[in-house]
C-alpha cells in the first residue's frame, strides 16, 4: 500500500496523471470503478480532507464535538477524510456510471493562457457524455450532494438539511476548480522551472 502512495504522489508531482483533449474516449463501467479506486489514495483526495478540515477547524464556529488545535484539526482531518472518500465514490465511480457521464479532468494545453484558464475552472460545471457531447456536469453535483447527505448521518455535531448540501458543493466546486487550474499548468510550470 505504501509503494501505491508514493507512487501516485511521484504522479502527481512529476506528470501524466491528467491526459490531454486528443487523448479522449469514453470509459467503461470498470473503467469508472477503476478510476474510484486509484483516487482513493490519490494525493488530491488527502489534500481535498485537509482543505475541508481546515476549513472546518479554524472558519466554523466552535463544534463541541471536535478538540480544539491540532487535536481538533486531526478530528476533522479523520472525518473528511472519510467524507472525500465517499464523495469519491458518487463522483468517480457511482453517478458517472448511471448518467453515463466521465469523471476525468482532461488538459486543454492548446488553448490561450486566459481561455485555458477559464476552461480549466469550468470543468466543474461541465465535462463530457460518454457520447463524446460536453455536458453538465451532474456527476460532480449530485455526487457532493449525495456524499454531504450521507456524511449528515455520521459527522458529529453537523447541521442537517439542504443548506449544509449547498455549502458542501459550492465549496467543493470553488476548491476543485483551484485545483484544476494546478492540474491544467503544472506540467507546463514543471517542465519550465524543473525541466523534466
């Protein structure tokens, strides 16, 4: 499991994990299940739990169920941390596989810098159909929304109900387009400052 990490974390540092447009063709079933599986240990999904654990721990008010300090952020560290994984499962594997829609961030590297950039933050709204036809992106919706109601059941002290919901995926749709624009020009920024 260790050599599985490291691995993906030399992906992610060095390159490939995210394939260009012209690369693109629709995945199987499997292939979505595959996908699940390889980011549940993917670094983007620990780093999506601290990003939510901090967000949590230092901007929300006080929750008494959490310690306070690092006690408290390693709390909240552990439940996001199971609240990514499940959202990894809508996400990636489960709401994909019924909208017959793709989970996959594709790179745009022949568009203008500032287009470029736009279509990388717009990949949260829209992604392509497994007919190939862009489309929204009901996957990445439906998939926060469904993993926020479920983490409603086990998340001790949470708010329920839709307003909770809809904090969970704007958030989440902020944060993960953030992280597509990181996921857009580090292999060009790699390339350039680490010349590999």
């Amino acid at each position: 499991m260790n050599l599985m990490i490291r691995k993906q974390i030399n992906k992610a540092i060095y390159g490939k994990p995210y394939p260009s447009m012209e690369n693109w063709r629709p995945l199987s079933t499997r292939e979505k299940f595959d996908q699940f599986l390889v980011r549940t240990y993917s670094p983007s999904t620990f780093a999506a739990a601290a990003v939510d654990a901090l967000k949590c721990s230092t901007i929300r008010k006080r929750n008494a169920e959490f310690e306070r300090g690092p006690l408290g952020y390693g709390q909240h560290y552990g439940v996001y941390l199971g609240v990514s994984e499940t959202q990894v499962f809508f996400e990636r594997f489960l709401v994909p596989s019924v909208l017959k829609q793709d989970p996959r961030y594709f790179r745009n590297p022949s568009l203008p810098f500032f287009r470029r950039a736009l279509y990388s933050m717009s990949r949260v709204l829209l992604t392509r159909a497994d007919n190939g036809a862009q489309t929204f992106n009901a996957s990445r919706i439906v998939g926060g929304a469904a993993s926020q109601a479920l983490a409603d059941l086990y998340v001790p002290g949470t708010r329920q109900g839709m307003s909770p919901i809809l904090n969970r995926v704007t958030f989440d749709l902020i944060r993960d387009a953030g992280f597509n624009l990181i996921h857009e020009f580090w292999p060009d920024l790699r390339r350039k400052v680490l010349h590999r």
